[in-house]
C-alpha cells in the first residue's frame, strides 16, 4: 500500500541525502572525478523524478478513492506543483520546508500498489462514473505501446479522449450524446461544444484533432500505409493525458 505522507517521506529522504552530499547539479563536472560525480549525480537526479511520478500518482489515484478529501487532495495538488518547480530550480532547501507543509495537510489516504502505474505513464484524475472505462482503455493503451503495437495505442487515445469528452459535455449541459448521437466522432464531439458557445481551450481543440487525424490514419485505408512511429505515438499518449488534466482539473 501507498500513501502520499510514504511518498513525501521518501522524497524528503532523497533530498536530505542530495544536501548532505552537497551535490550540486548546475556545476560543471571536471577533473579526476568527472565519472563518481557525474554518476552520483544522475542516480540522484532519476530518484527524484521517480519519486515525483510517484507522488503524482499517488495523488491521482487518492481523488478516486477518497472523493470526500478532495478539498485537501487540491490544496495538496497546488503544493506539489510548486514544490515540483523548487526542484527543478535546484532549491532544495525549500523544497524540504515544503513537502513538510504538504506532509501536514495531506489525507491519510492508503493506495492498493496494483493501482499505481509501473511504467511511464500515468493517468491523471479521472471522475469516479467513467474511472473504470477509462482506466482499463489506458492500461490496454499502454500495453499496445509497450508491445510495440503503435497504430493501436492511437486509436485507444481517440477512444480515451471520447469518453472524456461526452463526460465533460455532460456536466456542462446536461444532455448526454451517448444517447443521441452514440456514433459521433471526436471532431463532431468539439463542433457540439462550439454550438453550445463552450469555449475549449485553443491549446486544447489543437491536441485533440492532430490525435483524431493520427487516429483517423490508423483506422481506415489509404494509398499510402500510415505506420506510426514511437514517438509519434508516445507524443499522442502525452498529449492525450494532458488533455484529461485541463479536461477534468482545469
């Protein structure tokens, strides 16, 4: 079992470790213990980006299961994005004056470890009526990626970001698609918000028709075979989380 007061205590420890060390990671590295310094440095730089993915999702995960804290899961939410920026300036001091004050005000919240990501990925907070449809079209999406399966993973983005998008126009107006236009495709899906003058962030509308227009080149048959690449797919997974977060975080 996780728990975000865990994962703050592993990542103060890790940061303590960085201080007493006295490493530091803006300095150039030279002479004779450029290979010690240079390793030393890079471990300590993965295990503070490991415990920060972490952090994350355990965070993630605790807004579904404890829907009842989430005022302090958000007040958390903020800290943690300020203290992420502490640390990618370097300023570990402060960094460990901050994850105590989180420390103080997060939920006892515990994570069954099977609900934690364990690769690259992690799925951002999702509402508890469509976390189950979303999360098993995430670990398939995943899956297919690590395996390979490219073109796949694409058209599971397509299909993520359709049940996040019926969800989101849902709550806005209360009508429900799924019953009216239960075939509508992503690109129709934005229309649908501009006709009711919901304005999406232009960001926002941009990520989710280059996905479509990568999904749609995955579907169906052309001239010329579309066989994604790695990283055009890894992108699309990016872009596709990061769609959520607005989505449901704003």
């Amino acid at each position: 079992m996780a728990s975000l007061k865990g994962v703050l205590l592993e990542l103060k420890d890790i940061i303590n470790n960085v201080l007493s060390r006295r490493i530091d990671f803006s300095s150039r590295i030279v002479g004779d213990e450029f290979h010690f310094k240079r390793r030393e440095r890079e471990y300590y730089s993965r295990e503070i980006e490991n415990a920060m993915k972490r952090l994350e999702a355990v965070l993630n995960e605790s807004f579904t299961i404890a829907p009842t804290e989430k005022r302090a899961l958000t007040e958390a939410s903020m800290k943690i994005k300020d203290l992420k920026k502490m640390i990618n300036s370097n300023k570990f001091l402060e960094s460990v004056v901050s994850i105590e004050e989180i420390f103080d005000i997060v939920p006892s919240v515990r994570v069954p470890d099977g609900d934690l990501p364990k690769g690259e990925f992690y799925l951002p907070y999702i509402p508890r009526d469509i976390y189950s449809e979303t999360k098993a079209s995430f670990d398939e999406l995943v899956k297919c990626y690590e395996h390979r399966c490219y073109r796949s993973a694409l058209i599971l983005c397509g299909r993520i970001l359709e049940i996040a998008l019926h969800k989101r126009y849902f709550d806005l107006t209360g009508r429900d698609l799924l019953q009216k236009s239960p075939d509508i495709g992503l690109g129709n899906l934005v229309l649908k918000f501009k006709e009711k003058e919901i304005n999406l962030d232009p960001g926002l509308s941009n990520q989710i028709h280059l996905i479509n227009h990568l999904r749609v080149a995955s579907v169906h048959k052309s001239k010329r075979p579309f066989n994604p690449t790695k990283s055009q797919s890894k992108a699309s997974i990016l872009y596709t989380l990061d769609i959520l977060k607005k989505l449901f975080r704003g």
